[in-house]
C-alpha cells in the first residue's frame, strides 16, 4: 500500500509560479507510475501531467508548456511545477498513483488548494 500527502499550494497572483509536493510512504514507490489531477469548482477532475516509473511525461493540452512534473525516488516524492499561472488553474490539485498491472488498486492524495487570483 501507499500513502500520498500533497502539500505547496496556496494563493498566488496571475502570473506566479507553484511547486507541489507529493510525499509517498509505503513500499516499492519507483514502481508506480504517478500524476498530478485537478477539479475545479463545479467542474470535473482532469490530469494535469503523468510520469511513468521510468520518467516519462505527459502533460494536458492547457499546460502550454508552463508546467513541469518530475520525480526524486530517493526521496519518495514527486513534483509538479507551475509556472506563469492563470485563474483557471484554480483547484484543488491531486497526486495519484497506480501501477499498470493493477488498474483496480490506485491511490490518492487528500489534495492541496491552489487560488490564482490578483
């Protein structure tokens, strides 16, 4: 099992920048591929960005480049920066994880706030 903790969101102004923090304890965390999710208010959660066990990334259409994910496995914590945010990046942000082999057991963060707003 795995136990996921965001931290690092807070009020910025349009224009600012963020970095997240996800901290995993548990076992084997270099194996899990994880991500980052958003849900806005009224709004449905959508993935922000995804690294694979390896160090692949993806990242959703509106991130234009703005964002990076990454991972220090050494550390058991994963990573989203944001930079030159804008009011609709407002949400609550997610850290997940899972492991492909078994799609029925994911876990999640509790979630940390993000405002952009001047």
């Amino acid at each position: 099992q795995l136990q996921l903790v965001e931290s690092g969101g807070d009020l910025v102004q349009p224009g600012g920048s963020l970095r997240l923090s996800c901290a995993a304890s548990g076992s084997a965390f270099s194996m899990y591929d994880m991500g980052w999710y958003r849900q806005a208010p009224g709004k449905e959660r959508e993935v922000v960005a995804r690294i694979t066990n390896v160090g692949s990334t993806d990242y959703a259409e509106f991130v234009e480049g703005r964002f990076g994910i990454f991972r220090d496995n050494a550390q058991n914590t994963m990573f989203l920066q944001m930079n030159r945010l804008r009011p609709e990046d407002t949400g609550v942000y997610y850290c997940n994880a899972h492991l492909r082999a078994r799609p029925a057991s994911e876990y999640w963060g509790q979630g940390t706030q993000v405002t952009v707003s001047s």
